[in-house]
C-alpha cells in the first residue's frame, strides 16, 4: 500500500493521541537507512529515538530472533523459566555499575522499568516517595506520568496524577539553572515537600533525554549519591535512553563513576524487541515478596536473545569504540556550526549522544522552537529523519546507529547543513 493509503487507514482507524503526525510509513530498513511505503529513502539520524545503536535489523540480532522463533516464543517465564532470561541477567549483572552484585528484573518497556524500580524503592525502603527532576521523561504509565518533569503533552489530559512524587530543578545553566542552584533547590524539595524520612528514591537520567540532551555534571551526580547515601535513599539512575552505547561507554553513569542502586535501561538493548531491565543490588532487588514483580510477556524468549546477540555485537565489533568516534566527529562538525550559524549554539555533547541548540542570539539564550521546527521539516523533505526535543522543543538531538557508514553520516550531516542554512539559522 502507498503513503496515501496507509494515511487514510491512519486517519480512519487511529486514536488521535497515538497517530504518528508523519505520513510517511516505513517499509523496511537496514542500519541507518530507511525506505518509506512509496520507496522513498530516508537516512535516520532516531533510530527509533535511541533504540537502534547498533543499526535497523542487525543480521547478527536477525539471526537471534529468527533462531529463538524455531524453538519456544512464550511461556511466561513466572509459569516456566527459560534459558534467554537467566542469562541476559547474569550479562547485566556483570556489566551494569550498580553497587557491589547485581541482581535483575526484566520488562517490556522503559515506562515499565521505572514502575518496578519504584515499587522495589518502596518495598526495600518502606518509604513512599520519590524525588524526580525537571525536565526528566521516564514515560507514560500513570506513575511515569507523574515523575515526568514535563506536564504538556504527557500529564495534561489524564489527571489526577500519582501522589507522592515531587521534583526538583535538573541543572542546565545554559537556561539558567546552575549546579548549585539544582542543589538547592534538591534541598528545598526535601524540605518543604518529600523529607528523607518518607523518601524512598531520587530518579535521575544522567543526561536528559526527552528533557534536551543536557549531562548532568560529575560532581553533581557525586553530590546527588552522598545525599542518597547520608539519608537512607536510593538513587535510581534511569538509563533507558542513554544506556547501551549512546555516550561511548556502555552506560552514561560511567562517566562520573558513581554507582547507583538501581537503574533502569530498555531502549538500545534489543535493538528494536521490545525490553527493558531494571538491575539493583542484591539486597534491594531481593525486597519484595514471591510473584509481586512481573508479568505475562516480561522478558519474552525472543526479545532476551536479541539482548543476548546486542551483547556479542557490542563485542566483535568494538561498539564502544565506534560509538566514541561517532561522539567526536559530531563534537568536531557542531562546532563548526557553532561559528557559521548565528542561531546554533550550546552544542554538546556526551558521545554521540549530541544535540544543538537553535537561539535567537547567542547573548538572549531564547529559544526558537519554530526554527528547530523548520529545519526537522526541511531535513525530511530532503530525505533525513532527524528529531527535536527539550524543555523548550530547540534542541535538535542525534541518535543515528554508531554503526552508521561514513558516507551515510556525511550525506546526513549535510542534509542537516543545508537545512539549517535554508531554514534561515
Ligand atoms: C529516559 C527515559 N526513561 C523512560 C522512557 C520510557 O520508555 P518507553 O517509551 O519504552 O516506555 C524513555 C523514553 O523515551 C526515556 O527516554
């Protein structure tokens, strides 16, 4: 079927709230190129919005799943466990730098992980409540919902929110909120709102996902452990968008070498099977009571191979090696940007977790939604699948695959080029 027609299913027989604004559908892909239902291609610099570090359709993952589906799809592992879940498990415990042994959970989805590591929070803590931060995304299911630091478009139609959640400022000083503001302002929630004695948790993604691509500072994250520790709280780092490559080490947290009790991580994992992975100390993943974490399709057969071949990939073909490169080409080429365009600046970046910034004057710091805007629309007409995001929606981030050829990258990065300039930044 055309473009057209799938449009005018879409139109017909889609809830409002979930169809897709694009009218292009997909039709295949391979790494990091996409081919439209008209036969159109497309360079994807999303990724699926960070799932497909290592590429569309992997063949080394293709094989997994394909090998998986000839012998067992499903069992509910609660009813029968299998040999993919038990060893994706003992892989994350021996990658994921959480304190001291690791223990695991699987689940469908990045939302999905944050539900449970706030119901191990509570049960390990006996606590209720959990400090989150603005700017933060963790998802859409009631509980994610309330932890977002972002209420338009995921909270506003769906209230009231889960109690028992407060939020404090994330820094990005670049809009005005300095470390020790962010510290401050941690302290006033845990005054006023959520003291340590009720609170059983503080999330944090290291470098904002949805929230624009803004690393939080070493230090920060230092000080952010010391008060989990000084106060009997736990700290859950939520790695779904940053985790499996995306900052050039395995995890983002890595960079600053603090351990958190738990985190979460879903996204890249699988590349593209729906998982997700919630990992914590032994003491704290062990809290809660026989069959109280679960579900049916939780860590399905298939998806844990997939995990499983992501592992070897990441391996035999020196992912984080590529992904480090990846960063430093885009470190290299936004700068450049920096100095040609007059709107782009504070461009950053954590790996090739990047983004840029489009501003009215690099004085004003305002942002131009409407420009970043712009250019997302001129880069698609010109075949590039390229995404914004951020507080103030004028941030443009890049998730293409680490495993993305040079030409591509060169071919995408000049699609970006041209539209910024036609765009008129
Ligand atoms: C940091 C972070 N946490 C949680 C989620 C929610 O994941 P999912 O959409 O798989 O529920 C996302 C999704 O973008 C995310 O970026």
């Amino acid at each position: 079927m055309s473009n057209q027609e799938l449009q005018a299913l879409k139109e017909r027989y889609v809830a409002a709230g979930a169809a897709s604004p694009n009218e292009q559908f997909a039709d295949h892909a391979l790494n990091a190129e996409l081919w439209d239902a008209d036969g159109k291609r497309m360079i994807d610099f999303a990724g699926g919005i960070g799932v497909l570090n290592i590429g569309h359709r992997h063949p080394k993952v293709v094989e997994a799943v394909k090998a998986q589906l000839d012998k067992l799809m499903h069992t509910c592992q609660t009813v029968m466990p299998y040999e993919g879940y038990v060893k994706l498990a003992q892989k994350l415990s021996e990658v994921v730098p959480v304190r001291g042994h690791g223990k695991v959970m699987l689940a469908n989805s990045g939302a999905e992980a944050l539900e449970n590591a706030v119901k191990i929070a509570r049960a390990a803590t006996g606590k209720t409540n959990v400090i989150c931060f603005d700017g933060g995304y963790h998802g859409r299911t009631f509980m994610t919902m309330a932890m977002n630091g972002k209420a338009a478009p995921y909270q506003t139609d769906f209230g009231p929110m889960p109690g028992m959640v407060y939020r404090a400022p994330y820094p990005v000083p670049y809009h005005g909120v300095s470390e020790d503001e962010a510290l401050r302002g941690l302290a006033m929630t845990m005054k006023a709102d959520s003291p340590a004695r009720n609170t059983a948790a503080i999330v944090l993604e290291p470098v904002l996902g949805e929230g624009g691509f803004y690393p939080a500072p070493k230090s920060f994250l230092e000080k952010v452990r010391k008060i989990c520790d000084d106060n009997d709280i736990l700290m859950i780092v939520d790695e779904v968008q940053s985790g499996f490559g995306r900052t050039g080490k395995m995890f983002a947290i890595e960079h600053s070498g603090v351990e958190p009790d738990i985190m979460t991580m879903a996204k890249s994992m699988a590349d593209g099977m729906p998982i997700s992975a919630i990992v914590g100390t032994d003491k704290v993943m062990d809290s809660s009571g026989p069959n109280s974490l679960g579900g049916t399709y939780t860590g399905s057969p298939t998806a844990c191979a997939a995990a499983l071949a992501v592992f070897d990939v990441f391996k035999e073909e020196d992912i984080l090696g590529k992904s480090q490169r990846l960063g430093e080409k885009l470190k290299a080429r936004f700068a450049q940007w920096q100095e040609q365009f007059e709107h782009v600046d504070n461009v950053r970046n954590l790996g090739p977790m990047a983004a840029i910034e489009l501003v009215e004057s690099k004085d004003s710091h305002k942002p131009m939604p409407e420009l970043a805007a712009a250019v997302t629309k001129k880069a698609k007409e010109k075949g590039l699948i390229l995404l914004s995001c951020g507080m103030y929606g004028n941030t443009l981030r890049f998730l293409m695959p680490v495993t993305i050829e040079d030409k591509i990258l060169e071919e995408g990065l000049a699609i970006v080029e041209e539209s910024l300039k036609e765009a008129g930044a």
